[in-house]
C-alpha cells in the first residue's frame, strides 16, 4: 500500500510540474506576442536634387553619301575597302564604258551635221530651221553624254570613311548603292529621344556629356545641335541630335553611347534607400511613416537613386519620420517602439 501511495504522489507531482511548465512558456508567448516592434527611424528632408537624365544611342556619321550611278551599269573596278579613309573628289568606283563610247560616236556625228548646216546656212544653200533642230539635238547629246561620263567614274564627294560595300567588280549595279562613305571629322552624331516633359527643358546649344563603353573612364564633351519639331506618334518623344567633337576619328559609327543631360534641379525628399520597402508581386514601393507611436503604409514614387538614397517624387513630406528597420513585423497602423541609439 504504501508502495502504491508514494507512487500516486510521485505522478501527482510530475503532473503538477509539467502543468507549471506550460503555463511558463504561454505566459512568455502572450509576453513576447504583446511586445510592440521595435523599429529605428530617420527624420527626412528635402534638398535640391540634380535632375541628370540618361539616354543610350548609337553612334553616327555626321554626313553619310550613297555613291551610287544615275542608271544601272556594270561594275570595272572599286578602288577602296571597308574602313579606308578616302578625299573629297577622290576616284572610287570605274564602271563600263560602252554606253558613253557609243555616245560619243553620236555626239560626234550630230556635231559634225551641226557644223555643216551652219557652213550651208553662211553660204546661202540651207536654213536657219536646219541649224537650229541640230543645235538643239547637238546640246541634248551633249548633256547626255556629259552626264553618262560623269557617272562612269564615280567619286566621293566627301572626305571619310568607307562605311559599306555592297557589290564586286563585275556585278551589275542595283537598287542598293555601290559604297556608303560617312564623315567622321570634325563631329560625329548621335541621335536620343526625349520625352515631351523634358523637350520644354532642353535648346539648341546646350552642353552634354558623353561616355562610351570603348573608353573606359572617359567622358567627352558635346552638345545638342538639333531638336526636331515633331513629336514620334508611336513613342510620343522628340528625336534630338547630339554633335561630338571628332577631330581624331577615335569615335566611330556603331559605338554604344551613353548621353547625360543636366536638366537642372528639383526639390524633392531625400530618404535612406532602407527605408523603402517593396511590395511582393508588383513593382509598387512603399515607406512606412511613424505618426503619434503608430506607422502608416505610404506608397511613394521614387525619382533618382542617390548613393545610398533615393529622391521621392511623391508619398512623403519633408520632416516626416520614416522607418529604416524592421519593417518585416509593421502592418498599416500598428504601433511601434522605435530603438534608435
């Protein structure tokens, strides 16, 4: 009996100290559960923000020729190559000569019927009607024949550099040009578009800047030199031509560039990039402000990144006090005890 009793105590007391355990533990549960988050906070400002916009472009000749001949023709010869620098006036392509030769057989021929008339004409045995048809048929071969030799011998009227090649000598000439040669010096060009808001800041002459993944840590100055006047009804922005200097040719058509225009200066508010916070599946951000001990969920627009902040374009006044960490706890309207040191 006795064996039995001190059993029955024992059970009792283990029951007792297990239920003494568990009611620790809700206790420390409904202790941890009702501590409020503890946050840290930054008082934010406004200050004036350059308003540095960037655009990419490729690169451009700022002249571009098309050599090409009036009429289709056969192919001779093409003196240069892609990536040759060539003259103005300089020879680049021969092509053949038999239509002009058969030309000037028929030029030559009118002009010795035109002399003949005017012989008759000053003896008294032809007709002033006579001179004049031949005169007329002498100046049209003549123009045409000038003409078709002009354009057997094709040259440049640039000086660059050879930028396509479209036929071999012997091929017949076509709808495409023969060569393209672009004008490297003393500017090239790049072509940005820009967005109606920021057409109004922009003019003629104004001073950029611009980078080039091929030079690494080089900026180079430019300029605008034309802003069109129409807007692109697909994109709803106006294309704006950049001119930068080239005296060198270092830059070359088809180089990836990176243009910066300072549209001058904003006054905006400035808060810790900790402070935004992201909304899960959407691009939404969002800035928890603290007001009276409680936080509201504000969504904000961001403007620029700055170092290791970002300018707001809206959702967020200046003075107001944001949560920079521990946000993962906060909902709209919760309170909070803020931990700053």
């Amino acid at each position: 009996m006795t064996s039995r009793y001190a059993l029955a105590i024992t059970s009792l007391a283990a029951a007792a100290a297990l239920l003494s355990c568990q009611k620790k533990e809700e206790n420390a549960i409904a202790e941890v559960e009702n501590e409020l988050p503890m946050v840290e906070t930054n008082v934010v400002s406004a200050r004036d923000v350059p308003q540095i916009n960037e655009y990419t472009a490729t690169v451009e000749a700022d002249n571009i020729n098309n050599i090409a001949p009036a009429s289709p023709n056969r192919i001779k010869t093409i003196a240069v190559e892609v990536g040759d620098h060539i003259r103005k006036g300089q020879a680049l392509v021969t092509l053949d000569r038999a239509a002009s030769d058969q030309l000037k057989i028929n030029l030559e021929q009118i002009r010795r019927e035109y002399d003949r008339a005017v012989q008759l004409l000053e003896i008294g045995a032809g007709t002033q009607q006579s001179v004049d048809q031949l005169k007329a048929q002498l100046d049209a071969a003549t123009s045409q024949y000038d003409n078709l030799l002009e354009n057997t011998i094709l040259t440049s009227p640039i000086t660059g550099v050879v930028t396509e090649r479209n036929y071999d000598p012997g091929d017949m000439t076509g709808n495409l040009p023969v060569l393209t040669v672009g004008q490297l010096s003393p500017v090239v060009k790049v072509l940005i578009n820009v967005t109606e808001s920021d057409r109004a800041k922009l003019k003629t002459g104004m001073p950029v800047s611009v980078t080039f993944d091929a030079f690494a840590n080089e900026t180079f100055d430019a300029k605008i030199s034309r802003i069109h006047p129409t807007v692109d009804t697909s994109t709803r922005t106006f294309r704006t031509e950049i001119i930068i200097p080239n005296s060198g040719e270092r830059i070359i058509p088809g180089m990836f560039a990176r243009v910066s225009v300072n549209l001058g200066e904003r006054n905006n508010v400035v808060v810790p990039d900790r402070a935004i916070v992201k909304q899960t599946g959407s691009g939404n951000r969002y800035v928890y402000v603290l007001h009276n001990g409680r936080v509201s969920y504000e969504r904000v627009e961001l403007g620029r990144r700055l170092d290791d902040a970002y300018e707001l374009l809206s959702g967020v006044n200046s003075g107001d006090t944001v949560i920079i960490s521990g946000q993962s706890r906060l909902a709209d309207g919760i309170e909070v005890e803020v931990i700053n040191n």
